[in-house]
C-alpha cells in the first residue's frame, strides 16, 4: 500500500520559515518525479514545486527564491524549505509521488497545514 506521510507543518509568522517532509513507503521511490502542492481555503490546488530523480527542479513563480525542494532517495523523502514566508503562503500542502502507470493517477498525501500570520 503506497503512502505519503506528511510532517512539519504549523503556525509561523511572517519573514519566518518551515521545513516540510514527505516519507514515502510501499513505492520505488527513486525514481519517481516527486513534488509539493498546496491549496488554500477557496482556492483550486497549486503546483509549488517539483524534483525529478536526477535532481531537476522547478517552482512556481510565487515561492522562487524563497523555497527550496531537495530529495534523499536513500531515505525515501523529500523536502520543501521555505523561507520569507508570507501570509500568502498559509494552505494545506501536500505531497505527490508519480504514478509510473501511463493513465494512472499520481498519489498523494494527506496533507499539513501551514498557517503564516502577519
């Protein structure tokens, strides 16, 4: 059974950072584009940022410069670093994990929250 674990979420004022993990069990892990979303109250879900295998990244425009998202495949987990956070930034994250199936959903976890109070 695939699972995606969140942790590390939580209340931060702004300008503050949070460090997010994602530990990943019953899939191969290494090979698997893996990425962090979000949504806010209201709001559809965002892409914030993904890392292919090989260490590729990409952001959105939104958190470039301020997050950082790294992977430790011995570990099978990976990270979002963010920092300058913003009240902007308050939503519920979430992990995904490629689904290596053509036409088969990605997994996701069940998210942490992160609230940013000005």
């Amino acid at each position: 059974q695939v699972q995606l674990v969140e942790s590390g979420g939580g209340l931060v004022q702004a300008g503050g950072s949070l460090r997010l993990s994602c530990v990943a069990s019953g899939i191969v892990f290494s090979f698997r584009r893996m990425g962090w979303y979000r949504q806010a109250p209201g709001k559809q879900r965002e892409l914030v940022a993904t890392i292919t295998y090989g260490g590729s990244t990409n952001y959105a425009d939104s958190v470039k410069g301020r997050f950082t998202i790294s992977r430790d495949n011995a570990k099978n987990t990976v990270y979002l670093q963010m920092n300058s956070l913003k009240p902007g930034d308050t939503a519920v994250y979430y992990c995904n994990a490629e689904n290596m199936r053509p036409g088969y959903p990605d997994y996701w976890g069940q998210g942490t929250q992160v609230t940013v109070s000005s």
